[in-house]
C-alpha cells in the first residue's frame, strides 16, 4: 500500500508579476504543492499598478511603484511574455503600462490565482522555525492593512518563495552641498508627469533605463534638461533642449558642479538613481545580508544557501523580466519537490563567492552582482538545463538584442517599431 505523499506549504510574498507566476505554477501541481499568496494592496500587478498619488496610501504603507504616467514599456510586448501566455498580436508592440497590467490581470485570470491571494495583506514577520518532527518550517506572521491595530496571524509553511520586487525604495545619493540647494529635489519613484515641470530647467541624474525614459518626456514641456551621469555620452540624436553633463560632484545654491569641473544651473533636480533591495520582513533568523546592493548569500540569485526553501525571484537587473522570472520558478520547484538535488551549502557558496569574482575581475563594481544584461541568456539557459525543463525560444534573445541595437542610436523613435514573431527562432518587423 503507498503512503500518500504531504503536500508542500508555500507562502508567496507579493503579487507582482513575479508572484503570479510563482503561484501559477505551485497551483498548476496541486498534488505536490499547497500555495498561499500575500500582498498588500488589493490587486495584482505590483510595480505595473500606477498610482498618481506619492508617499503613503490610504493605510500608511509607502506607495510600493513607481509607474508614470505616460510610460511605455522600453521592450516590445512579443519578447516581455512568460513563455505560456502570450500578449495579444494585435496593436504596437511597445505598450502603455496599462496594457501590461492588464495582461498580468488576464494570466491571473486564466490561470485563476486571485482565490489563493490574501488581498490587503502586510507580512510583518517570516522566521524559520524548528517544525514539529525537527524540521525547519516557516512561520509567517501577517495582519489586515485596513484594520486599525489589526490581530497579527500566523501561518506555518515548508517554504517561501519572495516576489517583493525591487522598485520601491529609492536610492538618495548625498552629494556634499545638498542643503545649499535651493531648488527642488525628487526621486524618479515619485515622478508622474512633466506638465509640473514647464519651461524650468531641469537636471535628471542616471541615464539608466527611467533616465532616459524621463529625459525624453521633460525635454517635451521643460526649458532645458540636464542629463547628468558618469557613462559615455549616449549616441542617440536627442532633442536640441537636452545637454549630456557629467556626473555631479557638488551641489551649489543654484544647480551643480559637474565631475569635470561644468557649472549647471538648475530648477530641479531628479534622482534617476535606482533602487534599495529590501526585505523588512525578515527576521534576522534568516541571515540574509545585503552588502552594496548585494543580497547574499544566493545560489544562482536565487536560492538562500542556509535555508534553500526560502527563495527569491526577480533579483537580477537589466534583464527580460517575465521570461526570466518564469525560469527562476521553475528551477525553485524542482528543488522542492526534490525533482532537484541541490550541490552542498558550500558547494553553492563556492558557486557564489565564483560568479561574483569574475565580475569584478571583469571591471563591474561590487553593487553590480546581480546586474544581468547580455549575460541573462546564459544564465536563463543555465537554469533550465540544471532544471531540466525548456529553454526560453531563441528569438526572445534574438529580438531583444536587435532592439537594444536600434535603441542606441534611434532613442527617440525605436518605440515607432513593431514586431512579430513567426517562430521559435525568427521575427519580422511589421
């Protein structure tokens, strides 16, 4: 006679795009996994929710994205899709955020995950604990958002699988002057249209992803915009109102001096500058340490080597994020159905302390351990031949680098492409 086989606990913190898939494939395996989701605003979509409110929402917690208004995503739609549910062909292929939020709504819909989320949620605590055979379980403790003092609840689980995203806290630079500003200063977290910023002058600091984004938008409304950063200078045609300065090195009363010595003088100042991974809900039981933007100690950026049922998808940047947080669940829940045999803790550590030496021997600074770019193919590849499930199709990777290619010199005019794919290795511009 066979013993029945107990179904795997797993609590799933947040409800962002990664959350969702990582609770569409523990359901889609009921047999072997019992899911429960929390997130703390009472929908899905986490930083693809726009909020044209800044600050605090209507229950004191911190307003978690940092959408604008007019944002359209910098990838097109055919390359941004999990693997198993595709964007609608029709339309552009570079869409609003609306649009993406709605197809996070559809594949919750489809997939029916909204029963297993407890909605205005707030996980307050996740601890390990010794279970009641010896095992190391987790205790999550969470509480109702809308309830003034509301009771604190305990759920118990085999593990945790941590989809909190990496958005929402700003990274504030202190330059040596900054109380001489006499200007105004704002994160982008908190930008969400230009019309406030009409004929100033205004400096963005980063010419990352959002810098560029919001430098474009301003340079519409704006006298002129500064782009202040420390890389070289980019090589698109830009709008004749946009001057490429230097990082800053000091604020002055009235702007900044520039790291080669250029005086700017500016209305506004915002801070393009990233973002704080954060995890205020785990307890220090759980040994998880961040170092200069470093969160250690994960396996393949993913699986805490101390405690390898607790894991974290999403941590990587500069990436294809749907596709690639597809992966990192999958991976995970072969590691906890026991399909797959992890290395040793010090094996995964070596693998670790490996990968993160070569970066620097590569010239990456220490706050770029999870910084991905053209290595996120292999690593995606990596984990699904570890995994042993499908790679990502090639032409994810084809298209994606084809269009980083046009974005480099055509920053102004690359969402006027659209795309399609016409298989698993090809595309055609439509």
């Amino acid at each position: 006679m066979s013993v029945a086989k107990e179904v795997i606990r797993v609590a799933v913190i947040g409800a962002g795009a990664a959350g969702l898939v990582a609770l569409r494939h523990l359901s889609s395996q009921t047999e072997t996994f019992q899911a429960f989701g929390f997130e703390q605003t009472g929908v899905v979509g986490g930083t693809w929710v726009y909020n044209e409110n800044t600050g605090s929402d209507e229950y004191g917690l911190p307003i978690h994205s940092s959408m604008y208004r007019d944002l359209r995503t910098n990838l097109p739609k055919e390359v941004m899709a999990f693997p198993d549910f595709p964007f609608e062909k029709d339309g552009p292929s570079f869409i609003t955020h609306q649009a993406v939020r709605k197809y996070l709504e559809d594949y919750a819909e489809h997939f029916k995950l909204k029963p297993l989320i407890k909605f205005f949620t707030e996980v307050e605590s996740v601890k390990p604990v010794q279970g009641q055979h010896g095992e190391q379980v987790w205790q999550i403790q969470y509480k109702d958002v809308r309830v003034k003092d509301s009771l604190v609840e305990t759920l118990e689980t085999d593990a945790v699988i941590v989809c909190n995203g990496h958005y929402s806290v700003p990274v504030i630079p202190d330059f040596p002057g900054m109380e001489k500003f006499s200007g105004q200063v704002l994160h982008s977290h908190d930008y969400r249209y230009p019309e406030p910023f009409k004929d100033k002058v205004v400096c963005c600091l980063g010419a990352g992803a959002s810098g560029q984004d919001i430098m474009l938008e301003l340079a519409k409304t704006a006298k002129q915009v500064i782009l202040s950063h420390n890389k070289a200078p980019l090589k698109s045609d830009l709008p004749a109102n946009i001057h490429q300065a230097s990082g800053i090195d000091a604020m002055t009363e009235t702007g900044a001096v520039m790291k080669d010595g250029e005086e700017c003088h500016f209305d506004v100042l915002i801070l393009c500058t990233g973002y704080h991974y954060t995890f205020p809900f785990l307890s220090p039981e759980c040994s998880l340490n961040i170092e200069d933007e470093r969160v250690i100690p994960l396996y393949k950026h993913i699986i805490h080597t101390e405690c390898p049922r607790l894991s974290f998808i999403g941590i990587c940047k500069q990436i294809c994020p749907f596709p690639q947080f597809h992966n990192q669940v999958k991976f995970v829940l072969k590691t906890l159905d026991g399909s797959l045999k992890l290395p040793t803790k010090e094996e995964m550590d070596a693998d670790i302390k490996q990968d993160f030496e070569w970066r620097l021997g590569q010239g990456f600074p220490k706050r770029h351990a999870h910084t991905m770019g053209p290595m996120q193919w292999q690593y995606n590849d990596e984990l699904a031949d570890i995994g042993q499930f499908e790679h990502i199709p090639k032409v994810v990777e084809q298209l994606y680098q084809d269009v980083h290619k046009v974005r480099v010199t055509q920053l102004q005019h690359y969402k006027k492409c659209n795309y399609r794919l016409t298989g698993p290795d090809s595309y055609i511009e439509v």
